[in-house]
C-alpha cells in the first residue's frame, strides 16, 4: 500500500493535465482499490455485519472507492 500512497498523488497530477499514462495509472488503481469491498465481503461473509463497528468499518471502505471512481473517471472541462 505504501507505493499506492506515492503513485497516486504523483499520477493526479499529470492525470488532471490528461496525460495519457497517468490517467491509466489513476485509473487502473481506482478499479483495484474499488474491488476491496467485494473481496472483504467474499472473505468474511455475511456473518460479520451483526457487529456495529464491522458495519461502520466496512462501509468507510466502501466510500473511499466510490469517491476514487468519481474522481478519476469524471471530465473536468
């Protein structure tokens, strides 16, 4: 995760100038990072969710993918 931390402010910037590498490099990780709900959900199932805290957890883990979703794959004119 720590190379994620350097890539993605440094992709963000060429990104926003869209240039083409880092817009695939924004992107790509995006898509890696939105896929972590799915992945925390097939490996803990259903019988966690009873838990308060596993509920808020899960649910911060799924907002920071939908607010890298918007953000790399809206236009900015």
């Amino acid at each position: 995760m720590l190379p994620l931390g350097w890539l993605i402010p440094y992709a963000a910037r060429h990104s926003a100038a869209r240039v083409a590498w880092a817009q695939v490099v924004v992107r790509t990780t995006t898509v890696t990072v939105a896929t972590l709900p799915v992945i925390l959900l097939a490996l803990m199932g259903f019988r966690y969710f009873d838990a308060p805290l596993f509920v808020l957890g899960t649910a911060l883990v799924m907002a920071a993918p939908v607010a890298l979703l918007f953000a790399a794959f809206s236009r900015v004119t």
